[in-house]
C-alpha cells in the first residue's frame, strides 16, 4: 500500500531524524496495509510513531496522516534507540504481528525528487 504522492503546503507540526517507514496491517488483516513514520522527534526530543500516512510530498519531505499531523523528515533514514522504544510498545499495544520495513523505497523515492 503506498499513499497518495501530492503537495503538502502546511507547515510541519512534527520534525524527524533518524526516521523509517514501516507498512502494517493496522486496520485489520484484511484491509490494506497502512504506512507509519518512526523516529527520532525533534520537537520534544523523543521517540515517534505517526497514525496512518495518508499523503505525501516528497518534494517538502512532508507527509500529511490520518489524525491530521504533517511532519517533515529531516537528514536521512537512521536508528534511534528512543523511537525503537516507542515503535516496540506501539506494535505491542496494536497487537501488530507483521511489518514490513519501506524505509529503503522512500528514501529512493526523496533521491529522485532532490536531483
């Protein structure tokens, strides 16, 4: 499932480093798999996982979710012990059993737009 590709015009609310991109069956297993955000958030200086992306930009790095939030993916993909955390008890808690990790896809995807 990937989400819509359109301009985000709105200003961030949200700022991640050290960010990934997983794809889950967060609606249930027979509904498309939705695409989360995790990193490390800048404002606040924590861990994040995003509801379901709905858009994306990959012009602005800006991606528009479910709940309304835009954030901005700053710097590059990466690991952050904090949002490991977050992302473990977030799938815990959802009772996710299955992701797949689109980290690589997006990244591929903002090189051909910064060119």
């Amino acid at each position: 499932m990937a989400w819509r590709i359109e301009p985000i015009p709105q200003a961030p609310t949200k700022t991640l480093d050290a960010w990934c991109v997983y794809e889950v069956p967060f609606d249930g297993p027979d509904a498309p798999w939705t695409r989360h955000l995790v990193g490390f958030r800048v404002e606040g200086s924590k861990g994040q996982v995003s509801s379901p992306v709905e858009s994306f930009d990959p012009v602005t790095r800006r991606a528009r979710t479910r709940s309304g939030q835009v954030y901005e993916l700053r710097i590059g993909p990466g690991f952050d012990a904090a949002a490991f955390v977050v992302w473990s008890t977030w799938i815990y808690v959802n009772r996710i059993r299955e992701a797949l990790d689109v980290t690589d896809e997006v990244e591929s995807l903002l090189r051909n737009f910064s060119q």
